[in-house]
C-alpha cells in the first residue's frame, strides 16, 4: 500500500456525535456535510475493491463505527478476496452498513484497498 492512512480511531474524530441527513450506497451525508464514503482508494491494472451502504437509518447521531472482518485473501478461482463489513452505531444500534470486497485481479498478481474516506482521509477498512 503506498498511501498515507489514518487508524479508524483518528477517523471516528470527524464522525462521533454526528447525525446522519442523507445517504446513497457510496456514502452517508452527515449534519454538518461531513461525507463518509467506501471507495477503492489503491489498485493496479484489473484489481478492484468496492463497497456500499446498506440498511440506513436517518437521524441518528452515531456513537460507534466498528470494522468486521469477513474473509481475508480467500482464493477465489482467479486470484483472492478480501470481505469486510463497516457497520455504524448509535448506542448498541446498527444504524448503517457497508459491506465491502477487495480483490487482487487476475491471476492474483495485483492488489486493491477498499477504505472508508472522510474529507480527506483514508481508513483501510479490506484490502487484497
């Protein structure tokens, strides 16, 4: 990975105590227009990652984010799999959901990240 990425510690700074207004499956919209999105933030020639929101519930003011791992580098017939899921709080409620997928392209020779990006910060949340 050749990016700088921050902990999901330094990252729930821009979110804890937050409410969410809006969503799409890339990203939550929060109050003050804070953006949370899952995007492949590192990938080299037919590598991929991806995620997206699922499940959200509007104004809720987030009190946790945890990451879940799911599956890491599982072989998958062409190479391997990362799976994760972000899952989102207000007290011990799940509010949102992102599950995403990392994948080393053909053959495995390759690599991804899929993060959760706030502002301009990145958090790996899977990679492959």
């Amino acid at each position: 990975m050749w990016k700088d990425y921050v902990s999901l510690k330094e990252l729930k700074k821009d979110l804890i105590f937050k409410k969410i207004v809006e969503w799409s499956e890339s990203e939550l919209i929060l109050e003050d227009g804070t953006k949370m999105e899952v995007v492949c933030s590192e990938s080299d020639c037919c590598a991929w990652a991806e995620g997206e929101f699922k499940n959200v519930k509007l104004d809720a003011v987030i009190t946790d984010i945890k990451i879940f791992d799911k599956g890491n580098r599982l072989y998958n017939g062409d190479g391997h799999s990362s799976y994760a899921e972000v899952v989102v709080y207000h007290n011990r409620n799940e509010i949102a959901k992102a599950e995403c997928t990392a994948n080393d392209g053909n053959g495995g020779y390759y690599y991804s990240v899929c993060a959760l990006k706030v502002k301009e910060k990145l958090c790996v949340v899977t990679d492959a």
